[in-house]
C-alpha cells in the first residue's frame, strides 16, 4: 500500500507529537459515476480521520456511512493509498 506523509512545519522527529491519518474512498456507481463531496471551497472524495483503535477499513466504512448514508459490506473495499499529516499539539493550559 502506497503512503504519503506530510510534514508542513517542517518538525523534527523529536517536534512530532501527533500523527493524523485519513481515509478517502472512491466510490464508483453502476452508472460509472463517481460520488464527490464539495467541501472547504473544493470537491472531495469522502472519507475523514483514523480515530483510535481503528482499522483502515473499519475507518472508511464508518466515513462513508456518516457522509453518504451508504452502508458499505466489508468485502466490498480494499484500502490502497494511506495520507498521513505530522503535526505539533500544543499543549493546553
């Protein structure tokens, strides 16, 4: 499976304190349309955030039902490109 990472802060190893990884999904109708989301000013494949103790897939399952409505079988999807963006937290006061 192919992986992206990206790191806009330019941190060090020692500066990352959070991986955020997201699913998107391409989803292709008996019609051969694809489903595209328009947000943040442009369009979008569904999908969203890896929350904690989540699969890849059990991931993108959830992101389409919560966007879509649609219920996806588990067979019927094969995670195949992973983006994951490093980033700083700061702390809370």
């Amino acid at each position: 499976m192919k992986e992206v990472f990206y790191n806009y802060d330019m941190l060090t190893e020692k500066d990352i304190n959070n991986v955020v990884t997201r699913v998107k999904v391409l989803l292709i109708n008996s019609k051969k349309e694809v489903l595209l989301g328009f947000g943040h000013k442009t369009y979008q494949f569904p999908g969203g955030h890896l929350e904690e103790n989540e699969t890849l897939a059990e991931c993108l399952v959830r992101e389409i039902r919560e966007e879509t409505g649609i219920e996806l079988e588990e067979t019927e999807r094969t995670p195949f490109f992973v983006i994951k963006y490093f980033k700083q937290d700061c702390p809370e006061k």
